[in-house]
C-alpha cells in the first residue's frame, strides 16, 4: 500500500482524534513514531491495524472506522488537487466504475509498484448496481465502501446505500460483491450513458458485407461461443498462433485485467 493512502488516513485521525493519537498508534502499531513518504510501499495491513486499535480505544467497530477514513480519503484527495482526475474518470457513476480498472494503469506511471484492484460491474438498473471487487489485500471491503460513496456524493451527488452481498477468496485473491442503491428519485442516469446505443438502429441503412470481410478489417479479433470454442480469429493473432481455431479460449489466452474468471457471461 502507497503511503500517500496511510497519508490521508493520518490526517483523518489527527483531525478528529488530535495529534496526540496519530502518535500513539503508531508507537501501538509499529513500535514507533513514523512520517510517511507518500511514494513510498508499506504493509498492506498497517491501515488496517491502525483501524483496529483505534477501535478498541474509542470503542467503536473497525469497519466502521475503515468506512469514514475512506470517505475521507476522497475528500483528502480532492483538497490536494486530484478533483480534475475525479472528474474525467467519466461522466456518470457508471462510466466512472466502468474505467476505474483504465485509470489504475495510468496511476502506474507515478506508482510503479501500485497493485491495484479490479472493479467488474456484474449488473446494473437505473437505480442499482452489482459490483464486483476483487483484490489482494483482505479485510478492506469497507474502506472500498466509504471510497465509493463519497465519490459519488461529491463528483455525481448521488446518495448510495452500499451493501455487501457476498464475499469469498481464491487463494490470494479475494472477491466481493457490493450491492449499491440510491436513494428513491436518484438515478444513475442510465439513458445518458447507453446515448452510443442510439445510433444503433441506423446500422440497417448500411450496405450489407460479408463475415469475411468484415474480419478481414480486424487484424487481433476473436469470435468465440459460449463453450468458449474459437471460431475465428485476425490475421495478426493467426501469424503469432496458426493452431488457435477450434480451441478453446482459455488453452491459449489469460485474462490479466480485470480479475474474472474465463467463463462466456464475464468476457462477453
């Protein structure tokens, strides 16, 4: 974890817990005072940690506390010039979940090491959202959560109910998925982000072409089924590999971002 999250956390605690606090629980936590270099790595659960013995001090749950520094996060984020970055991650609360995993790549340019999670929405209404959140680091669903909620009240001033509908871990990964409603009268805006899909209907007044031609236009295409059987493939992946028509997906290719399993209903 990059110091500059431990960084907003310390303030966070420094503004509503004093000075005097921020010393102890790092003295609790690593044996030590510290400062905090924000390029720097330190470990995943020091955050965590922290949570946990504040917790205890001032009687209060740790996911509760992982919640508020989360959401203080954003706004620690946005008081130190990141509020231009916020607002071109997309023009809705949706097209911002749908490039969280883009944004994360270009963040490596600044953090080479960062080992970011993915977000992959698995459904979606105007009014509610099945997101799916899978990571290395446990026990930080609810930090994610309070990330989550102050984004979209402050970028979007939508107000989310966020829940956690399940969680489970495949050896080092680990995979929750969050449910997030709004508020009764708030809506995601879905027409606005499927406007692309409007332009769709004039598809019929072009002239019609082959599947081989259309192919031919695609040098690194892949046409799979359901099986997840190949079917077809570009030119340019051909020359890298003759053999890849008639086998299966996953015999030939991983899936390195996002996080998903290669089953039909996650890559189509």
């Amino acid at each position: 974890m990059y110091g500059i999250l431990l960084e907003a956390a310390k303030h966070y605690i420094i503004d509503n817990y004093g000075e005097n606090t921020w010393i102890w629980l790092c003295k609790k936590s690593t044996g030590q005072e510290f400062d905090i270099d924000t390029k720097k790595i330190y470990h995943d659960n020091l955050m965590a940690r922290i949570a946990i013995i504040l917790g205890d001090k001032i009687f209060t749950d740790k996911d509760t506390i992982l919640f508020e520094i989360g959401r203080y996060t954003i706004q620690y984020l946005i008081r130190n010039g990141f509020e231009k970055l916020l607002r071109v991650f997309g023009k809705t609360f949706k097209d911002l979940l749908l490039n969280l995993n883009d944004h994360h790549k270009y963040l490596r340019y600044s953090y080479h090491r960062i080992k970011p999670p993915t977000f992959v929405i698995l459904s979606s209404t105007s009014s509610c959202i099945m997101l799916e959140y899978t990571t290395t680091r446990p026990g930080y669903n609810h930090y994610t959560k309070g990330l989550l909620f102050e984004v979209a009240k402050y970028i979007y001033q939508l107000h989310l109910i966020i829940k956690i509908n399940s969680e489970s871990n495949e050896g080092s990964l680990y995979r929750t998925v969050f449910t997030l409603e709004l508020f009764i009268g708030e809506s995601f805006k879905e027409d606005e982000i499927c406007m692309v899909k409007t332009g769709l209907d004039t598809m019929n007044m072009l002239p019609k072409i082959s599947n081989k031609k259309f192919f031919g236009l695609l040098p690194f295409h892949l046409l799979i089924d359901k099986n997840l059987i190949i079917h077809s493939a570009g030119q340019r992946l051909l020359e890298f590999q003759p053999t890849l028509i008639n086998t299966k997906f996953q015999e030939n290719f991983v899936i390195m971002l996002p996080i998903v399993k290669p089953l039909f209903e996650r890559v189509r």
